[in-house]
C-alpha cells in the first residue's frame, strides 16, 4: 500500500532542498537495514511524505528555544510507539544532526514487589504494570530533569524494564546517556493523559470493572495518580505526537501481535528445554483480561486528546497513517 496521506503543506518546515537532503540521508542509513527491520517497503515512500517533515518540523520546534526539546509520543498498545520513535530518531540525528535521547514510561514501571505491596494495601488490581500508579514517577522526573540539565560530563541513568518477566532489570543493565541531547523523547501509552471528571467513574465499562472493582475504588485511585504526580510529569513535555488507533478492537489485535513477537523472541534467546512459566507470555484470552485494565483512559484519550495534542497522526485498521492533524502553530523555520 502507498502513501495515504501527507504532511500538510502550510507546516512544511525549512527549504525543499534541506528536506531533500534529509530524506536521502535517512535513506542511507536505512539503507542495510530495511530488509532486517522487516518494515512495508512503502515505508521509503513514507518518508519524504510524512516522516522527514515531521522530523523538519520536530527540528524547527528545537531552533525557536534554547536547551533540550522534550518530546512525548502517545498512542494505545500496540499502535507503534517505539518504531516512531526509532525512525525519528535516526531522521533528526542523521538528517538534522540533532542528537536524540528516549525512553519509554514502561521502563519506569515498579517493581513486581512494588507493585504487589500496592495490590494488598490499595487494590488487587494494582499488581498488573500499565496503569497510572504502578509507575516510578519521581523516577521519570529526576531523569527528564537530569538530561535537560546535563553538561559534557552528566551521566543520565535510565531504568530496564524486562516484560517478559514482569520487573524491572538490576541496574547494572540500566541505559546511560553521556552528556547533553537536543531532542529528549518520553513514550508511553498513557503519556500527556488528563484525567477524567470524577462523574464519568461511576459506571463500569467493561467486565474488569464490573466484577474485581464493584466500588470503583481502583479506577479513582488510578485517577488520582493520573491528576496528580503524572501531571508533574506530563508537564514538562514540550511537543505532544499522538499515534490515535482506529478503535479498541484494534488496540486488542496489534497488542496481540506484539505478544506473538515477544513470544518469538523468548523461544530464540531461552533453550527450548528450560521452564517458560516464569516468562509471563500471555494467550489471547489474558491479553483481552489484560487490555481492560487500559481501556477506560484509552478511549478517553481517543475522545479528548486529539484535540489538544500538537501532532496527531490517526492510523486506519491496516495500520497506515490516514490523516495528520496539527494543532501547534509554528513560526516559519524556512
């Protein structure tokens, strides 16, 4: 499948000429590694019409302030998150020199141990990662702070967290990042969430709730925790990129791919013969069970965010950028 849509033409940012270079700039760098990668080849095409722009525009919001920009990218499970960023990040750095630092909210998630201690003093439903709540938020602050500070010599330590056994690594394999970065992404499916008005808790919306949160007592905390540390968070983001998934039934299926390949690469890195239990690859039935503890905020950031996000590109059902939706003004970067 082509390109469905473009980048539109009153946000294009510096000269045809500095976009052209980019563009074959990121196609070299692409270039041994597309076919690795396993991406729609249409994605070549994709970047002269949507990527490269966005990264012009992205590289545009940088040189109208001084420091870092900090950068959050939004969208459900699923909806491709990580790949964005690992494609804007090789475009601003080989196509606008920039030097790019990211991490995802999932890697603040706490402890298993954390967590289970929060499901016996809170509620139950507080032991599975994902929802406001089960993250490190002072953690995320210190580390945004620390690389929006940073000099020559600051050493930014950026925590691990292993899905498939459901904790988060030692620090020992934790991320460094050396010195300072002109462009800081956060990723994460809930990350520039507002929280919802305490009426539009009241009734149940799907079975989760209805059968292991009858009082509603999880869904307030979680809201709480959205409306007060995360919002400390959330506020130093600086350009908002939501990913907005066509419906839930979507969010369901390319979550499950994503567990397929988590799957596959268990089975390629652990022998065949050792125990998986303690692995935690979930079958379609847990990931339905699983996608419901995230389904009251996604559907209320599909309602609400695109409204407000700076960029906000709507996927269709085959997983193909549709529509780009822009918010912030910009002045000309040309």
């Amino acid at each position: 499948m082509g390109v469905i849509t473009r980048w539109p033409q009153h946000q294009l940012c510096l000269s045809d000429n500095e976009r052209a270079a980019a563009v074959a700039a990121v196609e070299r760098a692409f270039a041994s590694t597309l076919e690795s990668l396993k991406v729609d080849i249409g994605l070549v095409d994709m970047f002269e019409a949507i990527y490269v722009p966005l990264g012009a525009w992205l590289a545009c919001q940088k040189q109208q302030k001084s420091g870092p920009l900090v950068m959050g990218i939004n969208g459900a499970q699923g909806a491709g998150k990580s790949t964005l960023f690992n494609l804007l990040e090789v475009i601003l750095t080989e196509g606008f020199g920039l030097k790019v630092v990211g991490f995802s909210i999932d890697d603040l998630y706490k402890t298993y141990d954390e967590r289970r201690e929060l499901s016996e003093t809170v509620h139950p439903l507080l032991r599975t990662r994902g929802v406001p709540g089960t993250h490190d938020v002072d953690l995320g602050i210190d580390i945004l702070n620390s690389l929006i500070a940073s000099d020559e010599n600051t050493i930014t330590k950026i925590p691990v967290f292993d899905k498939s056994t459901d904790d988060r690594c030692q620090a020992a394999v934790w991320q460094e990042w050396i010195g300072p970065a002109d462009v800081i992404v956060l990723e994460g499916w809930c990350v520039g969430a507002d929280p919802q008005e305490p009426e539009q808790l009241a009734k149940a919306i799907n079975d989760l709730e209805s059968e292991q949160d009858t009082a509603g007592l999880w869904r307030e905390y979680v809201n709480a925790q959205l409306a007060g540390p995360y919002q400390e968070l959330f506020s130093m983001i600086e350009v908002l990129v939501m990913l907005k998934v066509p419906s839930m039934d979507a969010v369901f299926e390319w979550r499950s791919l994503q567990e397929k390949k988590l799957a596959e690469r268990v089975k390629y890195i652990y022998d065949t013969q050792q125990p998986t239990e303690h692995l935690r690859i979930m079958n379609e039935e847990q990931i339905q069970r699983f996608i419901q503890h995230y389904e009251r905020l996604t559907r209320h950031m599909l309602e609400e965010m695109p409204s407000r996000a700076d960029v906000t590109l709507c996927l269709n059902n085959n997983h193909k950028i549709a529509e780009i939706k822009i918010n912030k003004p910009l002045q000309s970067c040309n």
